[in-house]
C-alpha cells in the first residue's frame, strides 16, 4: 500500500510538473509538506526548531540542531543532506546565509526544497523553491525564520511571525510552541494535521551528545498534534524541577530539593511520582509529620510506592530512623 502511494504521487507530480523528471529525482521517501520555525532566543543564546505536518513522524527529517552551532528545518520534498551538511557547514564557521546558498546551489531538486537554516551568531537564512505546493512561503525576521508550504490559505506565514514577535517574554521553546498554534488558528495545512516536533539546543558546544538537545519532543502520530506537544512541554518542564530536585538532594540541599519538588508538582498534579520523591524529601528534612499525608495518598492509590520505600534506604536514598520508617509504611 505505501509503494503504491508514493508510485501515485511521482505519477501526479510527472503529470503536474513535467520538468520533474528532467532534473535531479525528488526524494518520493521523505514527502514533508509543513510549517515551521527556527529561532535564536537572543538572552540565552538558545536555538529552536518547531514543526507541523499532516504527515507520519514530521521530526525525523525535518528538524534538525546541534547545540553551538545552529538549526536547520528542511521540508516539502525534503533532502536531508540539507539538514545534516547545513549543520556541517555552520560547524565550520560558514554562515547560515552562506550554506543555505551553497546547499541549495548545489541541489538540482532546489524547485521543490523548502530550507531555513540560522546559525549561533543569529544569522538567518531561507528558501522556498518555485515548485512548492501553495501556498507556499517564507519571512525572515531578527533571529527567526517562519516558512510554511501546502497551506489552506495565505494568512499562516504572517501569522507565525506575527506570533513570534509578539510572544518576546516566554521561554524559546514556549514561544516557538505559541508561532505553531496561530499558524493553526490561521488555517494550517491544507490536509489537515498529524505530527509534530520540537527541538531547543544550546548556545554553547555540549560537553556529551546526550546533552545536545535541551528540549526533544515528539508528537509522531496524533488527531491533535499541537495539543499533545503542549502536553509534553509541560511534562518536560515538570521534571527538569524533578531532575534539579534530585541534584539538590544529591548535594544536600533539602531547602532546595523541596522547592523544585513543589514546583514540578505543580506543573504535573496527578504524578504519583512527583508527590513521592516530595514527601521523601520532606522525611529527609525532618518533616516527617508532613511526609505523612502524602505517603498515605500515594499509598492507597498504588501499594508498590510502599514496597519501593522499604527498599530505599539499602541505597541511601531515605534517612530515617527504623521508627520513623515504620511510621512511614503504616500509613
């Protein structure tokens, strides 16, 4: 059924645009008619990419970003050698203006490319090839590419950078999150949606490759891909206070531990997990009395919160006295 599909679209793209089959074979396996964004957060120095398609895993060849150097989007009959020689090039000090237009000059696939590249410093670049389905489109602004190609109307790509600019105060991943959704309210893709990614990295080189990418979301397959990537980023942030919980903890620092646990508390209400390691770190600051009630919510909605506590002190993760163990376990 899929070799069937792609068959019928290079039949209908030979069909609508006889000069396809004259120049360089487009790609019939990474088929990405989208909109998206790349932005440069210009206080933190922070690079965001953030897309939506009605297509299956948008994030796998659309997004792409190495922390110190830049982000790249690549999308309609997307090549992702753009994406990953993009980065190369910026690597080596070249310009996005500069490899954007090396790239492209080199592709004879261009006509039905869509690119945007922006680079550390903030210099932005990007391209919308002639055969692009419309209503196809980009518009550059300070530290920020907008670009968007087979939408319903021609409302979406002002939209975006609309939102974009207005939307100044919130975290970069926030706020590319923000540009994605006025680009829905204005209409969107014309096929409607399906998937959806977002990726933030650093403005400085990463120690480790795990630590490339600060934010990593995707939606792959979803009725309302924006809403379940909203989800996610707030989840996300909900255990960076889990993670800067744990450090706290692993320093010492209960006052600190307690503030972060509340905070991701907040953020993800319903987590079991979130309100134990809270009251963990409440008996480890000798607040037991308040560990208590929270031991006891846990407790009864999930016994094996009560079989985990009786296993944490052999790792020296609960410091409590036997009594107070046991007053913990009764509850």
């Amino acid at each position: 059924m899929r070799t069937r599909s792609y068959t019928l679209l290079i039949l209908l793209l030979l069909l609508f645009f006889p000069q396809a089959g004259k120049t360089q074979p487009v790609n019939k396996e990474a088929f990405a008619h989208t909109y998206s964004i790349v932005a440069l957060d210009k206080e933190t120095g922070e690079m965001a990419v953030g897309v939506q398609s009605h297509w299956f895993s948008v994030g796998t060849i659309v997004s792409w970003g190495k922390s110190g150097v830049g982000v790249v989007a690549t999308q309609s009959f997307v090549n992702p050698a753009l994406g990953k020689d993009g980065l190369r090039l910026m690597s080596q000090g070249i310009s996005a203006p500069d490899a954007l237009e090396q790239l492209i000059s080199e592709d004879k696939g261009r006509d039905y490319r869509q690119v945007a590249m922006l680079d550390v410093n903030g210099q932005v670049s990007a391209y919308t090839g002639q055969s692009c389905i419309e209503f196809a489109s980009h518009i550059i602004g300070e530290n920020y590419s907008v670009q968007a190609n087979m939408m319903l109307n021609d409302k979406v790509v002002p939209a975006m950078a609309k939102a974009f600019e207005e939307n100044s105060d919130l975290a970069l991943a926030e706020r590319v999150l923000e540009v994605m959704k006025a680009a829905e309210a204005a209409g969107g893709d014309i096929r409607g949606r399906q998937s959806a990614a977002l990726i933030v990295v650093g403005a400085k080189p990463a120690k480790e490759i795990w630590q490339d990418k600060t934010v990593d979301l995707r939606v792959d397959d979803h009725n309302e891909p924006l809403t379940e990537l909203e989800r996610l980023l707030k989840v996300h942030r909900a255990y960076e206070h889990m993670n800067r919980g744990d450090l706290a903890i692993e320093h010492g620092e209960m006052a600190i531990a307690l503030k972060e646990y509340e905070a991701a508390e907040k953020l993800f209400p319903g987590n079991l997990e979130m309100k134990y390691w809270k009251a963990v770190g409440l008996a480890n600051n000798n607040l037991l009395k308040e560990a208590l009630p929270v031991f006891k919510e846990i407790f009864t909605v999930d016994e094996n919160w009560r079989e985990l506590t009786r296993r944490l002190p052999a790792s020296n993760l609960i410091n409590v006295s036997e009594e107070e163990l046991d007053r913990i376990l009764d509850q």
